[in-house]
C-alpha cells in the first residue's frame, strides 16, 4: 500500500477514534470491554461482553438480569421499563415448553377460526355441545394461543432493548427475531418462489392461486415465537398482504411480540387505500396486548461517551481529509486492496465503487440516489462492518424519496452493528427539513393514480408525513452509532477472535 501522509491534526483524531486499538503486523488487538456508563448503548455492551455485570444462564429471571444491570451501572433503573419487564417475563415462563403443533396438526375440517378467545372458552360442557351430539362427534379444540405483545412509544426509551432481553432468555429453540424489512422481503420471498413453482397455464385455462396463507404456514412449521424490531408499514404490498398473513400465523400459534414508534391505530396513516388494511390492526389487537413505553427519555442520548468525531460537516475546514485518513487507517487491517465491489441482490449487481475488505466508502448518491430497497442495505450490512457515507445533503420534502431510503438504510445498518461516518451539509438534528414538495413528478404520479390534487395533502405518499416521522428514530440511531460502546461493539473482527478464544 502506498504511504499515506495524514496531518498532525487528523491523527490525534484518529486516534482517538482508534481508542484502545493496536496495530500490530495490521492485526487489531483490543482489550477486553467493561462496564462504564448508563443507557441502552452500555447495555448493549455489557449484555454482550462482560461477565461482571451477568453471568447467569440464559434461563434466568429477566428482572432479576434487569437489576444486576442497574446495579453495576450499565442501566438506569426506570419504572415502566420494569413493568413492561414483568409481563414479558410471564409469557418466556409460558413458552418454555410451548409448542404451536397441537394448531399445525388441525385437519382440514376443524375450523381453527373458531378458537376460543378467553381462557376457559375450551371447556367442553352440555350448553355447547349442541343438542343430540356427544363428545365424540365434535373434537375438542386446543385452548387459545399465548398472546403476544405490541410494544410502542417514542425513539430510544429501550423497546428494543426489552425484547432483545426477552428473546436472549426464552428457552424456546423455534424462535426467530428479525426487524421487521426483514421479514417482509422473506415473505415476498417466499411468495415468488410459489408462484414461479407453479405449473404453466394452458391456453384457455384459467385458475387462480393465494400463496400468502402456504407461506405462513410455513413460517408457522419453523417457528412458534416470532420478535419484530420496528413494526411499521409504509409499502402499499406489505399494506395488502398482512391481514391474512398475519392471521394465518396467529390462527396456528405463533406468538408475536413486536416493536414500534406507532400506535396499532396509526399504522399505514394515510396510506393508499388504508380501508383495506384496517382488518389488519383488529386481528393485531385481537393476538396481542398492546403496550405503552414512553418515559419521555431517548436513553440513547444520555450515553455521551463519543469514540471520537463520526459525523462531519461538509463546510468543516479539513472534513474531507479526516474521512480518507479514517479509512486508510481502518483499510491497514483489511486484507485486501482498494477497489469496487459488486454485490448480488435479487439476481441484479449492486457496485459500491471504493470498498476495501469489511469497509465501504460511499456517497450519500451512490446509496441512496438510486433506487435501492432494503434486500441492498441488508446485503451490504453482511459484507461491511463499517461504511462511509459522504456528501449527504439537506433533506428536504423534494427529496422525500432519498429521505426514506436514508432511513432504511441506516435502519438496517443499526441492527445489523455497522458503523458509520457521515459527511453531511447540515447538522443531525437539522438534515431534515419540512420544506420544497410538489415537484413534478408528484403531479405526475397523482394523474397516473387518477386523484385530485387534495389528495397531495392528506396521503403520506405525497405529504411525507412517514419520512418525517420515521427521521426521528434515524436521528436517535446515529447519535448512537457515535458512541464508543457502539464503535466497540461493532468491531466484527474482535467479536470473531473473542468467539474463537
């Protein structure tokens, strides 16, 4: 590799940034993490990597695991964390030997819509045997399913947290957590591949095929306890389909406890044809209590411990050159050279022009300027522990598109622990703005839908009401992604040599 010059200046920066780090024959060494400081982001390390703080078997109590974190400081104690604590705690005891099989294994003539409701419902008794039968002529149906949970509230006040605790100590081996994009790529997945299976249509022969109900059954065969980070639903597709897939899964036991910033009632808010996904949020409430964590506190906030300056300012005197030492610092670990990448993504080439190893150095335009989903974003989070993203600029309503591929990525980029460094026109909090809209695309697409220009202000598609209200949860995520405990617990090369020792 050529030799770089990196001035004076940058180098104490990247020192800092490189903080506990050697580079020893481009091997990085890093002591072992400990417990310092409180919020979710020292928990989300300390969880992880110190057995200082718990050392108990994934059996344990949660409470008791949620005390000893307050206790060695690596939480502050809050009263409706705990509460919501209790009930999650119930439903693991419940599924410790739970199994959905008794659901699976209905025949085909027991109607498992007719479940029962409440807990005693299932008791067999003469009132609704119906008059002239026995009980042998009707089966007994297996009692209704555990009901799940649907956390919601505010940016930061430790929803994910909560699950993730839940999730890690529910004795239960069919259980899968995944956020939310996620799944519904598997889904729509799924779905395409039954229909390509599907035997070619002879001329004049017509039949019709609904692969959403097979596809949660099978998702109901793999598992019985699905977790959802960041349930909310903005795509139209996903609109339409979660009704019967969703009752599907419920119908055949499968217990969901999810995360959100919305409400149930908010959900799809002024989306296109929203009246067909109201069903959707009764079977919702019907198969899971619903929530409320809103302390007020975004806990990610409070951790102000920075691994070192990751979100530059365009205008910033020597920004640019901060950035290309950073990453010919990081690249000297890396075995590998310089150069573009190309990914596979749904059978189409995704090329990230300069990547080194695990390190990608992009543009704001080359990841979200063209028209990439989250199947790209999770792609590239499985190839790179830390990207670069430069020349980010002032979000505004015009580039609402931009703004909403922004936040899918840096969704899927936080829960999969990768780092970020920015390069952007304004600071965090002020990169969004309310203004522009009403280009001419927008006018375009009302015409082709056929709606008059009142709907540009009532429907998200048009007033990015969404973006604006999804850009909080970006903004609370990046302040996180600058911390130190973040930038440690990301490190995937320490995390595969602590896995190996």
């Amino acid at each position: 590799m050529a030799a770089y010059t990196v001035p004076a200046a940058v180098r104490c920066s990247i020192n800092v940034l490189l903080k506990g780090t050697v580079l020893t024959s481009k091997i990085i060494f890093r002591p072992p993490a400990i417990c310092t400081g409180k919020g979710y982001t020292s928990w989300r390390t300390c969880s992880s990597s110190a057995p200082s703080c718990s050392s108990e078997s994934p059996a344990a109590d949660i409470c008791g695991h949620y005390d000893r974190l307050v206790q060695c400081g690596s939480l502050r104690e809050d009263a409706q964390q705990r509460e919501v604590l209790q009930l999650l705690a119930q439903l693991q005891h419940t599924l410790k030997n739970y199994s959905n099989s008794m659901y699976l294994n209905a025949s085909p003539k027991d109607d498992i819509s007719q479940l029962p409701k409440d807990k005693n419902s299932h008791l067999t008794t003469d009132e609704n045997k119906g008059e002239g039968s026995s009980a042998k002529d009707k089966p007994v149906l297996p009692p209704p399913p555990p009901k799940g949970f649907y956390i919601y509230g505010d940016v930061g006040t430790g929803k994910t947290m909560l699950m993730d605790m839940f999730y890690s100590r529910v004795e239960n081996t069919r259980k899968k957590r995944v956020h939310f994009n996620g799944f519904m790529l598997d889904i729509h997945k799924r779905i395409h591949r039954r229909k390509q299976s599907l035997p070619k249509r002879r001329l004049g022969k017509m039949f019709t095929y609904d692969p959403i109900s097979p596809v949660a059954m099978e998702i109901s065969s793999e598992t019985c306890l699905l977790c959802f980070d960041e349930f909310q639903v903005t795509d139209i597709a996903d609109a339409m389909i979660l009704k019967q897939l969703f009752e599907t899964l419920f119908k055949t036991g499968v217990v969901v406890v999810a995360t959100s910033n919305r409400p149930p009632d908010d959900l799809y808010k002024n989306g296109l044809q929203r009246d067909t996904f109201l069903p959707f949020i009764d079977v919702l409430k019907e198969y899971c209590h619903t929530i409320c964590l809103d302390s007020r506190i975004d806990y990610r906030r409070l951790d102000s411990s920075a691994v070192g300056k990751l979100y530059y300012l365009t205008r910033e005197p020597g920004a640019e050159a901060f950035l290309d030492a950073l990453f010919e610092e990081l690249a000297l670990s890396q075995k590998s050279v310089t150069g573009p990448r190309s990914l596979t993504v749904l059978g189409r080439d995704v090329t990230l022009e300069k990547t080194c190893g695990s390190i990608a150095d992009c543009t704001f335009d080359e990841l979200c300027g063209r028209p990439l989903g989250a199947s790209d974003y999770l792609e590239m989070a499985r190839h790179f522990d830390t990207v670069f993203i430069r020349h980010v600029p002032l979000l505004t309503l015009t580039l609402k598109d931009q703004a909403r591929r922004f936040t899918t990525l840096i969704d899927n980029f936080y829960d999969n622990k990768v780092r970020v460094v920015l390069l952007a026109a304004s600071p965090l909090e002020q990169l969004f703005v309310h203004t522009g809209g009403d280009d001419e695309r927008d006018r375009q697409l009302l015409d082709d839908l056929g709606l008059s220009g009142e709907a540009a202000e009532r429907l998200t598609l048009f007033t990015a009401e969404e973006e604006i209200f999804s850009f909080q949860r970006t903004v609370s995520r990046l302040m996180e992604m600058q911390t130190e405990s973040y930038w440690m617990k990301a490190d995937r090369s320490h995390n595969k040599k602590h896995k190996n020792t």
